[in-house]
C-alpha cells in the first residue's frame, strides 16, 4: 500500500503518523523546525484527508505504516504518533519491533478511551460534532492562527474517516504488552489534555523502560499544533541523542 507523505531534514531518519480525523498537515509547524542530515516523512494514513477507506483498526493502519517504513531508505526508523499515531506507533513497535529505532509518543495512551457522546455525535452530523464536541476538547487556547492550522490538518473532505477512526481508537487497548517496550521513548503531553488527560502519559512512563516523559504547559490535546516550538526543542533534541 503505498502512502502520500511530506518530508523535511531532520536529525535522523523519522516516519511522523497523524491522529484520527487528520492528516500530515498536523505536523507541518513542528517539521518546518527541525534540521539535521536525516530525512522526516510525516505521512499521510488510507482515507486521509480523501480516499478509499481501507483500514478500520489499529493492527490495519499499522501494516499500512509498516509498508511505508519497509520500502524506505532506513527500514528501522524513529516513529513518533500523536493521538490515533501515537496508537500505531506503540502497535508498531509491539508487533513489528524490527521496524523501530525509537518512539516518540505525543498526546496517546496505551489505551485510547472515546466518550459515548462523541461516537453518537459522529453518526449523526460529523461536522457539527467537530466543531460542538472535538474541537472545544482538543485545545487549551484556540487562537485565529491555531483555528486555521487545525482546520488544515482535518480531513474534511473525507467526513466518514472520522467515525471510522474513533471507532477504532475505542477498539485499542494494549496496556498489558506496552511494558515489552524497551526502545528509548519520548513521551510528550500537554497539561491540559482532556482527550487522552496526563494519567495515560504516566502510565506509559512507568510502564516503559527508557522513556522520559516532558509535559507542555497550558495547552491541550493538540500539541503539535497547539506548541510546535516546544514540541520541536523536545523532538530535535531526542532525535539528535539517539542519532549519536
């Protein structure tokens, strides 16, 4: 399955996997910060922001991700998610931890919980409920510049991959096996997340030697959006220690 992805240098080889209902906008801000010999593919999952809806669990988006990785330059690469991504990247590396190098783990659980509510929500009217119900859950401090970043990095012209991608995060629970994790782990959350709150970013530090774990003051479950520069810092300089 072949994969449309953005690149950009970065201090080492690195695949980037977005969160349920975006795409590979989500991470244009942080890219656009880092530097280094390596290269960056922020790639952009089945169905997302358009297309054929091929994929309806974790396990599925992950093979996808691992065929991406597969017939890359570097076969074993950093792989950092946010949200749903951060989903596929601990899936990754459990089923196919010849694929990873590294994890960087961004706004994500070990299991990812949705409320009834915005399940509902999404079978009725997908719009109305991302901008009544997501939206107002994903972010601290919504400015006009933010609200333009975040609206880029839907996939709105693709409205059915949002209930599907929620349906599958509801689905993920890999409690139990993240403990066999044992690659170096950055886990990164926002303060404020009421999406995935701070007690999962917890969870997976103790649960997984050589993680270390950073929190981002006064913002949400967006944080690539939310504060890319200080998302950035942590990424550039993570990748440039496992790069040495």
């Amino acid at each position: 399955m072949t994969l449309d992805s953005v690149s950009h240098e970065a201090p080492t080889d690195i695949t980037f996997v977005h969160g349920a209902g975006c795409n590979s906008a989500v991470w244009n801000e942080v890219l656009s910060r880092l530097s280094g010999a390596g290269m960056a593919a922020a790639l952009d999952l089945p169905g997302h922001p358009s297309g054929e809806i091929t994929c309806t669990t974790i396990q599925q988006y992950t093979e996808a991700v691992h065929g991406f990785i597969s017939e890359s330059s570097s076969p074993r690469q950093v792989v950092a998610g946010h949200s749903m991504g951060g989903a596929v990247a601990l899936e990754l590396a459990i089923s196919r931890p010849e694929d990873v190098r590294a994890l960087i783990l961004l706004d994500t659980g070990a299991k990812l919980g949705v409320l009834p509510d915005t399940i509902k929500g999404l079978e009725g009217s997908v719009l109305k409920t991302i901008e009544n119900v997501i939206t107002p859950m994903s972010y601290y401090d919504l400015d006009a510049a933010t609200a333009r970043s975040a609206r880029a990095s839907l996939s709105l012209s693709n409205p059915g991959v949002f209930l599907n991608d929620y349906l599958a995060c509801k689905s993920f629970d890999r409690r139990v096996e993240v403990s066999r994790i044992t690659v170096p782990a950055l886990i990164i959350c926002g303060d404020r997340d009421r999406m995935t709150p701070p007690k999962w970013s917890h969870f997976l530090s103790k649960s997984m030697i050589g993680s270390s774990l950073f929190f981002i003051a006064d913002c949400g479950h967006m944080s690539p959006l939310e504060k890319p520069d200080s998302v950035a810092r942590l990424i550039q300089s993570f990748l440039q220690s496992v790069s040495q």
